[in-house]
C-alpha cells in the first residue's frame, strides 16, 4: 500500500513537473502572412538566442505570462510583452516593428516630410500615441507607421519642435515641417541625477507632464496621475514604462528616491524616460524623474 501511494505521488509529481516544463512556441510573419526565418528571439539573457525557423517559429522553455521576448530584427531589438504562456502569434509590420497578431489592425500610413525648401527631412521622430513606439524619417524624408488607426494623431518631433498631424483616415501624406506650424518642446531643465538638461535637447524618446497636466488628472495620489502619461502601463498594481517588465528607477529632483512621500500638489513636473542606460542597471526598467516646486531649478 504505502509503495502504491508513493508511485502515485511520484505520478503525480512528474506529471505537474511536465506540465511546468511545456514550451512556449512563437511564430514570426510578415504582412502576408509569409513566415521570417532566422530571426533571433530570447527572454532573459542575451546570450540564450533562438531562432525562428523555416516556418517562423521558435521555442522556448520557461515562458510565464508578463515575461518580455527581446526579438532581434534586422539589428533592432523589440520588446514584447507575453499574453500567453503556451503560444504567441506575432506580426512584423511594414515599418519593421513587431506586434502581436491580436493586435495588429493591418492599417499603414506611408508619410513623407518636408522642409520649406522641398527638401526631406531625415531622423525625424514619428509616432501615433506611444511616444516610446516611434519610427524615424529616412534619408528622403520618408516613413511608414504601421498598424495605426484612421482616426489617429501623427506627433512628429524634429528640431526641439512638435508637430500634431491629424490622420483623416488618409492613408499617406507629404507633409511639410516648419517651426511655424509647430510647438516648441519643453525648456525646462531637468536634474537628471548625472546633471541638468533641457528636454529639447534630448536626442532620445520620452514623455512629459507638466504640475497643470497633472492636476487635471484629478488623482492626489503622483502613483496613479502617472497612469495618465502616454507610455505609462499598470500590470499587477504597479507602474511600468512602457512593456518593461521590471521596477522603474525613480530620481526625485536628482537623487534616487521612492515617491510614496510625493503628492500631484508637490511636483513640478514628470519626465518618463524607457531608455534607462545612463543609469546602468538600475535603469533597466526606465526612469521616472520628478521635480518638485521645491527643487533649486
């Protein structure tokens, strides 16, 4: 009897140790649906790469739900963020960005930008709401974003200027990129723990509320206003940048800090940050950088 039980048991425990164990399978295509091949994926360490397959799949073991896939394409690595634990479809776009199949509408807008000479405008930064899921301008000026909606805003930032293009349902369009039909990005400067800096002259992708945004929120709570800043997302009650899957590092007026002790009537200004590197590891989930009306700057 007692040797019955323990068979069972160990039945028992091979078979959750199986289940534990079953792979994550993932495939790869492009527009038309025709599968990408040799397209390298890993999940936590760099080192760990597979590669999709003639069919555009790919396996991995020890996949759980909110995990990240880094997918390597064309020397862009994407991050994805996993809905499932068994299997993932994803979509790269025209734009070369990667989605999940669910989400993928299938709507392009091919754009081209000009300046007041006819000229194109290269390395603009291209974006529909996400400003941390950007395209950039070629050479001639030229762009495409991929799964937009008829209904969606273009924000365009070139030369310290934001530029707010309605889409119309139009599926391209020549635009022509002046200061004068522009805004002019954030002068304030910003102590970003390493020393100051004004926003306009930051070359990389970031978002920012201002203490009237953020009061519009009417949130007290700076934890929950920040849900309301474009490229903010909230997974198991707590904050992320973007899809990143861990903790983002806070700097409140230059030094690293919680932000539990910091109500919206305090702060100055927010400024996100997905691109953490200048802070080494503990940016590896972005950086959040709040400035109080009490801050010498």
């Amino acid at each position: 009897m007692i040797r019955f039980f323990a068979a069972l048991i160990f039945a028992a425990v091979a078979g959750l140790t199986l289940m534990a164990s079953e792979p994550f399978i993932g495939t790869l295509r492009n527009t038309k649906g025709q599968p990408l091949k040799g397209i390298k994926v890993y999940l936590n360490d760099s080192r760990e790469v597979v590669k999709s397959d003639k069919n555009g799949e790919f396996t991995l073991d020890s996949v759980r739900p909110n995990d990240i896939l880094h997918v390597n394409y064309k020397g862009k690595i994407q991050d994805v963020l996993v809905t499932d634990k068994q299997r993932m479809h994803l979509i790269v776009g025209e734009d070369n960005r990667v989605f999940e199949k669910e989400a993928y509408t299938g709507e392009s807008f091919h754009g081209t930008l000009l300046n007041h000479k006819g000229k194109g405008i290269r390395g603009a930064m291209v974006y529909a709401s996400d400003p941390f899921d950007y395209v950039r301008s070629d050479r001639d000026g030229k762009f495409v974003l991929d799964n937009v909606h008829p209904d969606d805003t273009l924000h365009i930032r070139h030369d310290g200027y934001l530029h707010d293009i309605a889409m119309d349902g139009s599926k391209g369009m020549y635009i022509i990129i002046g200061r004068n039909n522009g805004r002019r990005e954030s002068d304030e400067e910003v102590n970003m723990g390493f020393g100051t800096m004004r926003m306009r002259d930051y070359n990389g992708p970031y978002s920012m509320m201002n203490a009237k945004q953020l009061e519009a929120t009417g949130e007290t709570d700076l934890t929950k206003a920040l849900r309301w800043i474009p490229g903010i997302t909230e997974r198991d009650g707590r904050i992320r940048v973007g899809n990143l899957n861990t903790e983002p590092m806070w700097i409140i007026d230059g030094f690293p800090a919680s932000p539990l002790d910091v109500s919206v009537i305090e702060v100055k200004s927010v400024v996100v940050l997905k691109n953490g590197m200048e802070y080494g590891s503990r940016g590896a989930g972005g950086v959040i950088i709040v400035t109080t009306k009490w801050s010498s700057l």
